[in-house]
C-alpha cells in the first residue's frame, strides 16, 4: 500500500509539473500574441493614413489593411503553426559560458556568410567563391559536438533593437528568411554570433571571459591588429600573430590551415577573417582545438571607445570594412606587435 502511495504522489507531481510548464506556455504564447496584436495596431495606423492620404491607391492600401488587420487571427490558427518557424538561440550570456566552461569552439554566421552561400557577394573584402559557399554550406550544417553554431539574433521578436536597425532587419530578413531556413534546424540549438559586439562596459567585461588568462594566437588579416592600440586583450597570458590576407583569404586556405595545425592544442585561437574564420574554426575544432571566430571584436571595441556606444567610427590604422573607406588604411610601427608575428602569409 506504501508503495502504491509513493508511485501515485510521484504520478501527480510529474502532472503537476507537465501542467505547470504547459500553463507557462500558455502564458508566453498569449504574450507574444498581444504584442503581435499590439505591433499590427501600429501598422493598421500607419496604412490607414496612407488610405487617406493616397486616393488614388485606395484599394490596394484597403486590401493591405483588412490582411493586416486579420493576420493575428490567421497567425493563431493551430493549421498555422507549422508554417512559421524561427531558429532556437541561446542567450549572449550562455554562449560566452559554453565557450568558456565547456571550451567550445564558434563558428559564426551572418548576412554576409549567408549571402555567399546564395551567390550574393556583401563585402568588398571577400569576393564570391563557390568553393567557400560551399564549405559554408557543410559547416552551418554540421554536427560537431564541440562547435557552436552562431547566428544573428534577427528572426523574431526585434523589441531589443532600435528603431532604426528593426527596420533595417526587417528590410533584410523579409527577403532573405527563406533561404536562411533551408539551411537551418528548427531542432537545433544555436549559440549568440554577436560575441563579437559590444556597446557597454558589462559586454565588454563578460567577452573578455573568453581569452582572461590564455596563451592566445590571433590569425587575423594584415591589417586587422588586433588589440594594437588599446587594452582589450590585456588580460591574455600571451599573444602570437598568423598574418593573412584582408581581402579574400580564402585564396590561401589550405597554407592558413597547414600553418594553423602547426600550434600546440593548448593555445585559444581567435580568428578575425570574415567567412574564411567561420571554415577555419570548424576545421580546428573538428583537429582538437578551442578555435573562435571572434569577428569584429576589436573594431566594435574601439568604436565603442570613441562613442561609448555601438556606433561605427573611422579606425585609420584598421581595416574597417564597416566604414567609408574603411579599407584606406595607415601604416604602423609597433614592435610589440610585430614581434608577436609567427607566420606572415599575407604577401604584404
């Protein structure tokens, strides 16, 4: 009889907490309806004003407001579900934690991975290879265990962006969601790509996790330099520079590769090459090392330096390809950080 008791209290605690996590579902999906409801409400506004403000486009602005205006009714339709799904990401927070507790290695993507993947060339210093779209294409899709896969947090809700950048994603992702989602698993994990930004002191603090007491190597194009001229590195052991090239590195792959595999495992390695990183850090990692594609890490922080927010900036003495002629960029004299250079396979 005791054990019957025991194995019923324990059914009913298990309900108890099936219930209690189907209640906070609930709870969460009729949040995210309201602000939905509420975001459309908005846009009814503004179409409603264009109704009367263009007569002559009375009727399409009629037909655009009646499906805005019933879309929160279609969207709750459960035949609807299947049919709108976005990527699982883990908060900034965990992905620095995975990569510093668990020692993952990331390989990150973003508007530009993806648009070389889909033959669409974004950046002046990497032009198209379908070679590299392809590599790019077996590395988002892959399943290493010990390799985060990055991704923009740009598939949902935008209510943490500004005005400004909401509707520069969404000018973006409207068109380009469909090909993101081939590629992509709605049962997959993906881990935080904006490791490499800052925009506050807090952020800065809790990246720095990332190298705090490491012998680190830097593979990184010429003229990226990394740290040079600023603290953001100050708290690694040590630093040793692979120079490559800062435009389209992916032409010498394979020699950045053999270079790279030439370094004790026990080295952090910190990869700033555009898409050549995201290829180099799967291949490291699949070989045994803690390989990250840190990105823009260093230009974020010495925009963040200039501005005290995420505001880009001219850096002249870095490659920014974020800037206006950001690829005009000034030489340097600083023994410290030639003397860190290990290998130079940037033909400069």
């Amino acid at each position: 009889m005791e054990e019957i008791k025991e194995n019923t209290a324990g059914a009913l605690e298990k309900l108890e907490a099936e219930n209690a996590a189907l209640r906070k579902e609930i709870e969460d999906m009729q949040t995210s309806f309201q602000a939905l409801c509420t975001t459309l409400n908005e846009v009814v506004k503004v179409v409603s004003r264009m109704n009367e403000e263009v007569a002559d486009n009375t009727h399409n602005n009629a037909v655009l407001y009646n499906r805005l205006c019933n879309l929160p009714y279609e969207l709750l339709d459960t035949r609807s579900r299947g049919r709108y799904g976005i990527p699982d990401i883990m908060s900034l927070e965990d992905t620095i934690d995975e990569i510093v507790l668990h020692k993952k290695s990331i390989a990150r993507f973003g508007d530009g991975e993806f648009g070389i993947m889909f033959g669409v060339s974004r950046w002046r210093f990497q032009r198209e290879d379908e070679k590299l779209a392809k590599r790019l294409r077996e590395v988002v899709q892959s399943d290493e265990e010990n390799l985060l896969i990055g991704l923009n947090d740009f598939y949902g809700d935008l209510s943490h962006r500004t005005e400004n950048d909401a509707d520069g994603i969404r000018s973006y992702i409207v068109k380009a969601r469909s090909q993101h989602m081939t590629l992509l698993k709605k049962d997959r994990l993906y881990a935080h790509a904006c490791i490499s930004r800052t925009g506050s002191w807090e952020k800065i603090k809790n990246q720095k996790r990332i190298w705090d007491g490491k012998d680190c190597v830097f593979i990184e194009g010429d003229k990226t330099r990394m740290g040079v001229g600023n603290d953001l590195f100050d708290n690694a052991k040590s630093i040793q520079r692979i120079l490559c090239p800062s435009e389209s590195a992916f032409d010498v792959y394979d020699a950045i590769l053999e270079e790279a595999l030439k370094l004790p495992k026990d080295k952090t390695v910190l990869i700033a090459l555009g898409p050549t990183a995201s290829i180099l850090a799967y291949d490291l990692a699949k070989a045994g090392y803690h390989a990250i594609d840190i990105g823009h890490a260093d230009l974020a922080y010495e925009w963040f330096l200039r501005s005290g927010s995420s505001q880009k900036a001219a850096v002249h003495h870095k490659y920014n390809n974020e800037y206006p002629e950001g690829y005009v960029v000034e030489d340097i004299h600083d023994e410290e950080y030639e003397g860190q250079i290990i290998a130079d396979l940037s033909g400069r």
